[in-house]
C-alpha cells in the first residue's frame, strides 16, 4: 500500500528568472561543472545497475530544474545513456531469440516549485531531441509522480536547500533563536543542530517519496555541495560565502538602511552536508541501496577560477528571489556592492576553505 503525501508545505526558494541580468541562467556555470563531471559515474550506473522493464514508456524526471541550462545537460546526458542501454539489450535479445524489443518511448519531467520560470526552460529546449518533455510542478520533499511510475529521478545540487527555515532559529523565545546572523554556520551550536535536524527531516522526506515513486530497480542520482567529514560549517567555502553577506546585513542596518528586526527575521534556508550524514541518511531510510558514492574531482571546486564580483553574481541569483519576498528589493544593489568589497578583502581566506561536491548514485530496492 502506497505511503501518505508528507504534511508539510514546503517553502518556494525559486532562482532569479531569466530576464533578470543576475539570472541563475547565465550565472550557474559552477554547477555547470559539476553536472559535465558527472556524466560518466551516471553512464556507468545505467549501463551496469538499470533494471530495464518491458515497457513501452521510459520515464526520467529533473527534480530542482531550474530555468537551464544546466538541466538540459543532465538529461541529455541521462537520455544518451539510457539509450546505449536499450541498444545493448535489443542486440542481446535479437541475438538470443526471436521475441523483438519494443523501441522505448522516453518521457522527461522538469521539475521544479510553481514560481520557476518554466518559460525560459522550455524556450531553451533542444528542437531535436530524442525524449518528450513536459513540467512536473512540485516539492521534491512531496510526492510528485503516481506510485513506481518514474525510471530515473536526478537531483543536482538541490537538496542543500532546505524545505524552510527551522522555526526555533526564528523565534525569539528559542535558546536557538538566530538573532544578527542570517545563516547557520558561525552561529551558535543550537543554531547549527536545528539547522542540521531540519536537513536530517528534508532527506528523508525526499528518499520516503522516491521510494514511493520509483519503479522497483530504479535510480536516483544525487550531486550535492558538501564539506568534508569532519570539517567545521565555518571552514567550507559556501558558508564563508554566506557569513560575509550576513555581515553585509549588519552593515545595511547599522546605517539604517534596514532595520536590525529584518535582519533577525532573515535565515538563508541551506545546510551543506557532509559524506557521512548522506550515508547515514540512506542507510536509515532504508528503499535504496548506494550503488556509488564518489567525491568529484577538485576541478569542480568553487575556488576554481573564483573571483569575488563572479562569486558575489552567483550567489545574487540564488539569494536574490529569498531577499526581495522578506525584506523588499530597496537594498538589493547596495547589498551586493558591499558584498563585492567584502568578497576582495576576505579572497585569501576564501581560497582556504573547504568544499567537494559528492555524487551518489541510488537504485530502488526490490524487495520491498
């Protein structure tokens, strides 16, 4: 019997669209990285864990899409393997007997919350494509698709950002209250375990509904920014990042461009986990089993060519949406021409930290 919908709504963290000239669009190329170093471990796992069902319809689903084009690029990599696996088998099965594999229709879904931009990802569409595309609008952290219906999910650098901010981080009455700090990592320890329970949370809603929507045999692939096992949250680039731009909140209310309250009422919702809390995470849950678990190359490191006015555009995109909907967009460009200046005296300093990005690779087990 198919499990609940989880019961919670989560929150819309949507990426500047794709008119905007800080649009996740054209300032993702970091994760564009990321996606192309994935590619191969991908094709492995297709070509030696897929179970292929007789079926007509092939279903693969991009959770977190996005507005492109880095999705693009995931599914085109995905689809092309899927393809070299179907060849292989219609070969064995044309060599073996005379029963005939049926060419394989693929449908892909892009996913992503309601407030993506969906046009500029579907204008963006490749004409000549092997697969059918449609939107599948939704939390990953909820059901999306009807039971064992989906082949593939992929979920690239998604899962770091939360369902919500956890609610003692924003109540002043919580010995976890985050008062002057809009990001967990150099907050105090009650701060950080909230911030870590909520991602323990969003996991295993994530995989509970994989787990229901994944046909037996299936795969998931999950590529996650994360610091190494052991390594302090004020140590790892991305928080670092994210500190700098909270102290350009302080900075904005101290001169009273701001008030000091909305500074207190903003939480960045993401927490960058490590190998091991991945693991424990599918091990706990229980549906899947880990077929591979790799860190990337260092190529894919975000100090990889970083500058501090790249680095200050790439977290614009992200942050940008989150900023406008609790504060407005009246310090939106001041903000960010403070960070640049934060970001050029802080670069030494940045270029010390800590960052991977682990790639793991799940198939739906067939037992349960």
């Amino acid at each position: 019997m198919a499990r609940e919908r989880n019961n919670f709504i989560s929150h819309e963290f949507s990426m500047a669209n794709g008119a905007s000239p800080f649009s996740y669009r054209t300032n993702s190329a970091y994760q564009r990285r990321v996606v192309r170093a994935t590619k191969q471990l991908m094709h492995e796992v297709v070509m030696e864990k897929l179970q292929m069902e007789k079926g007509m319809i092939f279903q693969i689903t991009d959770m977190g899409c996005s507005i492109g084009p880095n999705t693009l690029i995931s599914v085109k990599n995905i689809v092309e393997s899927v393809e070299s696996k179907f060849q292989i088998m219609t070969k064995n099965t044309n060599n073996n007997d005379n029963e005939t594999v049926p060419k394989k229709i693929i449908q892909v879904f892009f996913n992503d919350h309601a407030f993506n931009d969906f046009n500029t990802l579907f204008m963006s569409l490749p004409l000549k494509r092997s697969y059918y595309a449609a939107a599948a609008v939704g939390s990953f952290y909820d059901r999306v698709f009807p039971d064992r219906s989906v082949h593939i999910v992929n979920c690239s650098y998604g899962l770091h950002f939360l369902s919500r901010v956890p609610s003692e981080v924003e109540d002043e009455k919580s010995l976890a209250w985050n008062k002057g700090n809009v990001y967990y990592s150099h907050a105090k320890e009650k701060v950080i375990r909230q911030y870590m329970k909520q991602h323990e949370e969003d996991m295993n809603s994530f995989l509970n509904a994989r787990a229901q929507e994944v046909v037996p045999g299936g795969l998931v692939f999950i590529t996650v920014p994360a610091r190494p096992d052991g390594t302090p949250h004020s140590q790892v680039i991305y928080n670092m990042l994210a500190h700098i731009l909270g102290s350009c909140f302080l900075d904005l209310a101290n001169q009273g461009d701001i008030e000091e309250e909305e500074v207190d009422s903003f939480n960045i919702p993401v927490y960058i986990t490590s190998p091991s809390e991945v693991k424990e995470a599918i091990i706990r849950n229980g549906s899947f089993s880990i077929e591979k678990l790799e860190i990337l190359p260092k190529e894919t490191s975000p100090t990889n060519g970083l500058t501090a006015k790249d680095a200050s555009v790439h977290i614009r995109a992200i942050t940008e949406g989150l900023i406008e909907e609790k504060i407005g967009p009246k310090i939106l460009d001041k903000l960010f021409q403070l960070y640049v200046q934060k970001l050029e005296d802080a670069y030494l300093d940045l270029l010390s930290g800590e960052a991977i990005s682990l790639f793991v690779a799940l198939k739906r087990k067939t037992n349960l």
